[in-house]
C-alpha cells in the first residue's frame, strides 16, 4: 500500500481537481436553486421581484454567480481561452522534457500527461479560434 | 490488483471526466426542472414569467 502511493501520490493532485470540480457545480446549483424559490415566493404572493434577483438568473448555474467572466463581453472569454492554450501548452512542453529525461524513472507516464496536455491546449485553441466552447 | 492498477491508472483520469461531465449533465437537467416548475408558478397565478426565466431555459 505504502509502495503504492509512493508511486501513484501525484495522483492526488489532478484527482482532487476533479472532485473541486464536481463539488463548485453543486454549489452553484445550490445557489442557482435558492434564487430560483426566492422568485417562485415573489411569484404565488403575486409581488413583483427585485431586478436585481431578476438579473441573476442571466448567470449560467455551473458558473461562479458573482463572476462575471463567462457572460461578460466576448473579449473576455477570448482572453480566458487564451489563457487555457498557453496554461495547457506550457504544462504539456514540461510534461515532454519530463518524459524525454525520464525523470524520476517515469517517462512513460509524464509522456502520457503530456498528450493529454497537449491535446487540452489544442482543443482550447481550437475553440478560441471558432470562438465555440462546450456549454457544460 | 496492484498489478493492474500499476497498468491502467491512467483510465482514471477519463473516467473521472466522465463522472464529472454526467454530474454536471444531472445539474443541468435539476435546473432546468427548476426554472419549469417555477414558469409554472407564475402560469399559475396568471402572470407572465420574466423574459430572463424563459431565456434561461435555452441555456440552462
């Protein structure tokens, strides 16, 4: 076991990205689902809601509800794209030195990070080119 | 056991995409269940649902 996660610590890095992931979606619902029973209260009382709580529901739920990058002007979200391109690049030209030098005696592994890498900073090029994004 | 962890544990990295997309597509889905339930509240009470509600429902 101890052997194990000598060699396989790393893992939890990426893996604990990926539960912070899951963990912000279900918090933004939360706070998407919350806006939404404030208004449905304003709605059977037969009151007029606030514009602001109005203008909340603008924000996409799986997003962070006081950031507004992501339904900001369309420049920002060219910016961020970038941003993913050069992160992920950079990340991959470390990931392929690492491989080629077999560091650590795990070049095979470092080289598989680095295609995946690679294949996140194309993808985030691509999408910044066409200027299409996955919605989820 | 070990032995083909040590093989495939590169698998968990899109397994774990997978279970995060699927956990995000469910979300999705409750908020859009939401944003129905609470159009129909307002159907209910004989007013119209705020434009930013209904156009939430494209995007959601």
């Amino acid at each position: 076991m101890e052997d194990l996660f000598r060699s396989y610590w790393w893992l939890i890095f990426p893996l604990s990205w990926f539960v912070y992931g899951g963990f912000q979606s279900w918090l933004s619902y939360r706070a998407n689902r919350d806006t939404l029973e404030l208004l449905k209260s304003y709605a059977a009382s037969g009151r007029e809601p606030p514009p602001e709580l109005v203008a909340r529901l603008n924000k996409r739920w799986n997003y962070d509800l006081d950031d507004d990058r992501y339904d900001g002007p369309r420049r920002h979200r060219r910016e961020r794209g970038w941003y993913h391109v050069v992160l992920f690049g950079v990340l991959c030209l470390g990931f392929t030195y690492a491989a080629t030098s077999d560091l650590y005696e795990a070049g095979p592994a470092f080289l598989i990070v680095a295609f995946v890498m690679g294949a996140l900073s194309l993808a985030s090029l691509v999408s910044v080119l066409t200027g299409r994004g996955p919605k989820v | 056991m070990l032995d083909l962890f040590h093989s495939f544990w590169w698998l968990l990295f899109p397994l774990s995409w997978v279970a995060v997309a699927g956990w995000n597509a469910w979300l999705a889905h409750k908020a859009r269940r939401d944003a129905m339930d609470l159009i129909q509240t307002y159907v209910r009470s004989g007013r119209d649902a705020p434009p930013e509600l209904l156009a939430r429902l494209n995007r959601a």
